[in-house]
C-alpha cells in the first residue's frame, strides 16, 4: 500500500468508528438497552380421575384456558397422551409466564377469581377430576426453537 492511501484509509476506518459511536449514543435508551423478552415455562400434567378425562378437557376447553389467560398466563400448548395406560387418564399441558414470581400471582389470582371458584364447583358436583397434579418450571435452551 503506498503512503499516500494509508492516510484516507485511516481517516476512512476513524469516519467508521465515530459513525457506529454516534450510531449507539443517538439512538433511544430503551433501543440501545433492551433485553431480549424473558419467559419462565411451567409443565404441567394432570392425572384424571376414574372415568373423568373427557369432563377435564371439557373444562379446559370451555373455561379454564380463556381463565388463564385474564390472568396473564399463555396457553401454548395441550397434549393428549397416545399410548397406554397415559392416554386414559393424562393431560399435559404448558403455560408461559413473565417470570416465576410472576406465576406466583398469576396462580393466586386464577384462584382467587369467582368465576372460576364457580366453574370448578359445577364441573367437580359429582367429585373432583383429578387426582394428582405435577408441575415443573423450565428454560428454553439456547437452541430451543420456542423461548
């Protein structure tokens, strides 16, 4: 490289680095420092009692996702168990929260919430629909297509 481009291709490559500079101090705070949107999500498999998986999906189906969602849960996805003896009497089923402490008070108030006191009474007249209910808290991984 001859002695005369070294100069403009310093002052080139200086241009460049004042640009990206000003680049990140002109844009807005929240552009420059925002996080990527963090999600916690639960797993959860519910055991039905005898003779009770149809009324359990039917809750589901009919009153408990819309629920979860005024209480800033989202459905992602339901699942049905293909084989025996699972497919007799299992749901699983995983939500998305903010955060686990958001899931606290997102369940709190899924209790708490009249309506779905009075849905649970009418669909468990006859006995509850479940006998056993797992939950587990997971991250995506890195290479997990879903976060």
């Amino acid at each position: 490289m001859t002695t005369t481009r070294r100069p403009k291709l310093v002052s080139s490559m200086l241009w460049f680095a004042c640009g990206v500079c000003l680049g990140d101090l002109l844009q807005p705070w929240s552009a420059v420092h925002a996080r990527p949107t963090a999600r916690v999500f639960e797993i959860r498999t519910y055991t039905a009692a005898e003779g009770k998986l149809a009324a359990l999906h039917a809750r589901f189906r009919d009153h408990t996702m819309a629920l979860f969602e005024k209480h800033g849960m989202t459905n992602v996805a339901y699942f049905a168990p293909q084989d025996a003896p699972l497919k007799e009497h299992t749901l699983i089923y995983i939500l998305a929260h903010p955060s686990r402490e958001a899931a606290e008070r997102n369940w709190k108030a899924f209790h708490d919430d009249p309506e779905w006191q009075k849905v649970r009474a009418a669909s468990e007249a006859q006995g509850p629909l479940t006998t056993k209910m797992e939950s587990v808290f997971a991250d995506p991984t890195d290479y997990s297509p879903m976060k």
